[in-house]
C-alpha cells in the first residue's frame, strides 16, 4: 500500500477526505455511499477518525480496514493516546500492520465526554503525541502524521509555544501534519510560515469543510476554536433562514479559501466531510482537482 506522502508528493495540486466511524446501520450505509462517490475522484488519501477518548475504537479499526481490503484508496487511521495503556496502543498498531495499513495520524487525543476538561494520563499510557509518534515509528514501517492548530492548540499558552509543540512532534518523526479548521486563509498561511521559521520543511495539510448549514457553520466554530470573521458572518447571517442560499454562500466562501490557498503554493486540501460527500466533489470540481479520467 502506498503512503500518504507518496501520495501527496505527486506534483500537482491534490485533495484527501475525513470520515468518521459509523454509528448505526443507517450511518454505514451513508458513510460507504459518500466513500464510492469520492472513490473515483481519487483522492490523495482518505483517513478515518477516533472517537473522543477512544470511544469509538472498533469502529475506527473496522472501516479502516474495511478500506484496506475493499477499495483502492490510500487509507490512513487516526490513534489516540488517551484512555489506553502501551500494551494497548501496541496491540492496535500490530493490527494496523497486519491488516497492510501503513498511514497512521497519531494524537494525543481529547478526554471523553468534555473536550475540554482536565486531559489525564492513562497509567500504563503516553503523556504526549509525540511519544506516540516515536512508539508508531519504532513498530514498523509507517508513515505518520499529526494535528496542527491554526488558532493554536486550547490548552496552549500563545501560538509561539503551540508552535513548538508541533515542531517537536514532527522532528520525533511525523512526516506530515493536518490543519484543524480555520475561517481565513492568512489564518493557516501564518501556521504555514511559523513552522517553516523553525526550519521544519515538514508537509501542513489545511483542513477545510464546506459550511453547508448554520450547524455546520456551528461546527466549524467548535472544531476551530474561533469566532466567524465579520466578513463572513456578512455573508452568512442574513441568509440562515434560506436553507439553499445559505448552502450556495457556505459553498462560494470555502472554494474561494481553497483558492487562495491554491495560490499560495498549497498543494493538498484535507475536506472533513462528516460522512457526506456532495459538497467535497462541488469544490473539488469547481477547483479543477478531479482528475480528467473520473
């Protein structure tokens, strides 16, 4: 199976997907749904999440492997630290290998049920996501990404030690790492140079999400711990009533970031889909990104 950086090193402009684990029957059918429709977009690579606190482990492993046996796809796994002891983390990073999954985004991870309560360490765990990247790097032969954090990480003291943080996980051996989401360009653009300050040449993929409803604008909001910029708000607020306007606005301002950031040098765009896959191939088509055969 081919790596995530083989696959976004291919010299030209790319797109990845992010999918949760399914939840029900009703889910899974959706989920495998959007997974076919974007399967013949090629993606760079599509990953699958991690329940808060681990919460939903087996489904993770499942549909990851799942994607492994079943599809072409370049598939990556998200692990998380917390909740779970090194015999633990070994014995998922074992199945990984067994199961030809080669692509693993390795994160601390946020405590189950408050996101942002006190994060505790498992007794026989990892204080840190650079230890697990060091003990996925040490396991075999993977390639291993990690978060970044536009706004900076919440329980970062300012963006300079956030920063740092980064840095330190890359050089523990990450070979790329995911942008959490953002509202402007210049936002993920200033991560971009922060990190290139250090001397790190490491790939930063920005996460971006289409903001089809006002709950997904509320998503957004929770996921990148920032408010709506006025500009966009001047755009959106006035149209929550109008259900298909709001989604062709939500649609205009994230294909315009994506432009931007096209523009910019950035070579890979990582959409977080919730499972849905319409909006993902509007931009990704719109943008020129699905190549001439699909």
């Amino acid at each position: 199976m081919t790596t995530v950086v083989e696959r976004i090193r291919s010299g030209r402009p790319v797109f990845s997907v992010e999918f949760m684990p399914p939840r029900d029957e009703a889910d899974e059918q959706r989920l495998w749904r959007a997974i076919r429709e974007l399967e013949g977009l090629d993606p760079a690579f599509v990953s699958v999440t991690y329940g808060a606190g681990g919460s939903s482990r087996d489904r993770t492993l499942r549909t990851t492997g799942r994607l492994a046996r079943e599809t072409d796809l370049c598939s990556m796994a998200h692990l998380t630290a917390v909740n779970h002891s090194v015999a633990e983390l070994r014995n998922v990073i074992g199945w990984f290998a067994e199961q030809g999954i080669r692509n693993v985004l390795a994160l601390r991870g946020d405590p189950p049920g408050d996101v942002m309560g006190e994060w505790v360490q498992h007794p026989q765990g990892l204080a840190y996501a650079e230890d697990l990247v060091r003990m996925v790097r040490d396991l075999g032969d993977f390639c291993v990404g990690v978060a970044a954090f536009p706004y900076g990480h919440p329980r970062s003291a300012d963006l300079d030690t956030d920063t740092d943080h980064l840095v330190r996980k890359l050089n523990a051996g990450a070979d790329f790492a995911i942008a959490q989401l953002f509202f402007e360009p210049e936002d993920f653009l200033r991560l971009r140079d922060r990190v290139a300050a250090r001397g790190c040449d490491a790939a930063i993929l920005p996460g971006v999400m289409p903001m089809t409803t006002p709950k997904v604008l509320a998503k957004t909001i929770e996921l990148s711990g920032s408010d709506v910029p006025a500009r966009i708000a001047a755009r959106l607020d006035p149209l929550v009533d109008d259900a298909k306007a709001f989604r062709a606005e939500g649609v205009d301002i994230v294909t315009e970031t994506c432009q931007r950031l096209l523009a910019e040098g950035v070579d890979v765009l990582h959409f977080y889909t919730f499972n849905r896959s319409k909006a993902t191939r509007e931009v990704v088509a719109r943008l020129g990104l699905v190549p001439a055969r699909a």
